[in-house]
C-alpha cells in the first residue's frame, strides 16, 4: 500500500522555525522525484520546492527561496522541508508529492500556521 505521511506543522510565530517530514512506504522512493506542494484557503495549490531523486537537483518557488531547504534521506524513505523565518503568508496546507516517469502520489497534508 502506497503511503506518504506528512508530519511536523504546527502553529508558530513569526520569524520561527519548522521542520516538516513525508515519509513514504509502499513504493521505490528513491527513483522519485519529491515536492512539496501548499495550499491556502481559498487559493491554488503551489509548488514549494523539489528534490531530484537522487538529491542532487533542487529548486524553490521564489517566495521561499533562501527561507526553506528541501533535503531527502533515502535510506530513511523521507524527504524533509526546513522553513526558517516564516512569515504569516507562510500558512497553509503542505502537500508531499512523489513523482516518477510512469504514476504520481500525494500525501494527506499538514497544517502550517504562523501567526502571532
């Protein structure tokens, strides 16, 4: 059974720190590749960042770029977003995607909110 499992958000303040977590199982993580997705009320779904499936190839939206860090250990089936100095825009709900070159998985979300 295919499973992406995200965890980690949260309510912070301003200017904080979070570390969310997608763990995957059910399939070969390690030839996907992996991103993050976020979704506000009432708006699209965005792409956040993404790793290649090896981690050797990353990209940011450039809202985050400079803020976050997307990171992958495949020995543990995981990828990783780090969000440094979140902002209130920051909030929403954070998406984990698995993408290969024949099918596409997503997780159920996390909640992010920064607020004070």
């Amino acid at each position: 059974q295919v499973q992406l499992v995200e965890s980690g958000g949260g309510l912070v303040q301003p200017g904080g720190s979070l570390r969310l977590s997608c763990a995957a199982s059910g399939f070969t993580f390690s030839v996907f590749a992996m991103t993050w997705y976020r979704q506000a009320p009432g708006k699209e779904r965005d792409l956040v960042a993404s790793i290649s499936a090896a981690g050797r190839i990353v990209s940011y939206s450039d809202s985050v770029k400079g803020r976050f860090t997307i990171s992958r250990d495949n020995a543990k089936n995981t990828v990783y977003l780090q969000m440094d100095s979140l902002k209130p825009d920051d909030t929403a709900v954070y998406y984990c995607h698995a993408k290969s070159v024949y099918i596409t998985y997503w997780g159920q979300g996390t909640q992010v909110t920064v607020s004070s």
